[in-house]
C-alpha cells in the first residue's frame, strides 16, 4: 500500500515537471518568434545597427513585462524610472576663443551701441502723452541738487540731445523755461519750458529742435528772445550792465547770421572804450541793425540813438574813407 502511494506521488510530480517545462518552452518560443518579427519590421525602416538593437531590447522587455507577475513588472519600471539619462555632449563653439587672448573693449563702439538701444527703447515714447513724473524723473538724470540743473549737468544734457551748448537753439530753450541765469535751470523752470513743449524724454525734444530754430524766424519772437537774452546773460544780476566780453558773445550768437555789419560793429567794440552795455544800449543795437541801411544813407545824426551808436556810425565812415584813400593809392 505504501509503495502505491509513493508511486502515484510520483508520477504527480513528474506531470507538474513536465507542464512547467513545457509551458517555459513555449514562452521563449513566443518571445523570439516577436522579436523577430519586430527586428524585421524594423530593419525595414531603419539602416542603423544601433537602433535595431534598442528596439529589439524594447521588445523583448515589453514581452517580459507582459507576462511578469504585476508586483515584480511594478518594481522592475521603478527601477528603470531611476537610471540616470546619458549626459550629451556639448557642442564645442563656433568661434573659439583662444585662452591666452583677451578680448579687446572698444568704448566708442560700446557708447554707440548703447546710445542706439536707448535710442531704441525711448523710441515708443514719442507716441505717449506728456508725463510730469517721467519729466521730473529726466532732469534727475542731470541734477547735481536736488532741485538745480548746473553746469556739468548742462554739458550731459547737450551731449544726449545731440546740440553744442553755444548753439542758439539753447538759448531759445532756456527762453521756453524763461530761465533766470546762464548755465544753470531750476526744476520749476524745466518743468515750465519742457510742459509747454510737451517734452518729457530726449527724443521728444529733439523731434521739436527744428520747431523751435524756426522761431527765431518770427520777427516778434526773435525781438522778444534778444531781449530775454540781455537778462539771462548777465552774470551779476545786481548790475544794470552787462560786461563786454559776455555781450560781445551773446551779439555773435544773436546777429553774426543776420546783420551784415556786424564784424564791422564788433572790431568797433574791440577798439571801444566801452566796458560794459546797458539794456538801452542793447535793444538799441537789434533796432539800428534793422532799420539802417548797410551804406549807413538813412541813418540820422539828430535821431535818438545812443552815443555808442553814433560813434560807431563816424567809426565805420572813417574806416571806409581811409579804405577808399589806400584803393585811390594804389590804382594811382
């Protein structure tokens, strides 16, 4: 009865031996039978060797997984999710510097460059409205007090807008801010001029420098600016003159262009006894060179001009006699 019974046992083992056997057999059957017929589907895509092999290696692991129980397929993709990615290699530069050579800076390139990005980031500006806190912001740039625009700054603010600060387009700036001295705006000043023109950044003023050339073309206004510029000038507000040499520049501003005596009236200064100008003086100089005549016919000795301008009148006639004598000389 026992030797039965370990026979049947027996036998029992042998069937579950030979079902297993059977059952891995045909499992890896499966798997190359796929894989071959994937390395052929692919082969006829692909001509690399290497991507062949992936995707083979894919396959096989799809299959795999498939037929893995569910805890261990679980644990197996955690532990690929953690396979760190090959580094690539980085491409070496275009142009490679050399490291024994330093890189030369250019400061004018370098101040060009960003004078044009300013130029282009300000650029939208023109199409805004006038903003009082941009301008205020603006003369900051150029404060050197907290409320005083003064000479290092001027010089800052004439390089930005692209004007020499001896041109007369300045002068009709600080006419606009109705500034009180030479060099030197004050904030309420600034905001007065730069309000009525509606500028609050650099490239609006200098969309309106022509504009404002043009008003020395208005007969009125040109008359109204000489005179602002007399005040303006004078160094010592205290004084009811102005010094020559301070005059002598101011009427080169305001008339060289415009009087075809003036290098005649300013050797005239030069040789004067004249130290200084008075207001009536002054506006006396804008009306004579108006009204009289270049040849000095309609000028009356009994009229109301200034001794000064009388004298330059007897002065001009003498040199023009004594030029008149040396061209008799020499044609004789």
């Amino acid at each position: 009865m026992y030797i039965e019974y370990l026979s049947l046992t027996s036998a029992i083992l042998l069937i579950f031996y030979l079902l297993d056997r059977w059952n891995k057999e045909q499992y890896n059957d499966r798997t190359n039978n796929s894989a071959d017929q994937s390395k052929f589907q692919y082969c006829s895509n692909s001509s690399d060797p290497d991507d062949i092999e992936g995707s083979l290696s894919e396959e096989k692991s799809e299959l795999r997984n498939r037929d893995m129980p569910r805890a261990k397929r679980k644990a197996a993709n955690t532990a690929n999710n953690h396979v760190q990615p090959e580094m690539q290699p980085t491409a070496p530069e275009d142009n490679p510097r050399h490291p024994s050579k330093r890189v030369r800076h250019n400061p004018s390139s370098a101040r060009s460059t960003r004078n044009s990005h300013k130029q282009e980031d300000s650029r939208p500006l023109l199409n805004q409205a006038f903003s009082q806190r941009r301008c205020i912001a603006w003369f900051k740039e150029y404060a050197e007090e907290a409320e005083l625009l003064g000479p290092d700054g001027m010089v800052r603010f004439c390089e930005d807008i692209a004007v020499d600060p001896e041109n007369i387009v300045m002068l009709v700036i600080a006419y606009k801010m109705n500034a009180r001295r030479m060099g030197y705006f004050t904030q309420a000043e600034w905001l007065k001029g730069m309000m009525e023109l509606q500028c609050d950044s650099v490239p609006k003023l200098q969309s309106k420098l022509e504009y404002l050339k043009s008003l020395l073309n208005d007969h009125n206004l040109f008359k109204a600016i000489y005179r602002y510029a007399y005040d303006f000038a004078r160094q010592d507000k205290d004084q009811r003159s102005m010094e020559m040499e301070t005059a002598q520049l101011m009427l080169q501003l305001l008339l060289s262009k415009q009087w075809p005596l003036f290098t005649h009236f300013a050797n005239f200064l030069s040789q004067s006894k004249y130290k200084v100008i008075n207001k009536d003086q002054w506006c006396n100089i804008l009306e004579f060179s108006r009204t009289i005549s270049n040849d000095l016919s309609n000028y009356d000795l009994d009229g109301a001009w200034p001794v000064m301008l009388d004298e330059f009148v007897e002065w001009l006639k003498a040199q023009r006699q004594l030029e008149n004598n040396q061209m008799e000389t020499v044609n004789s």
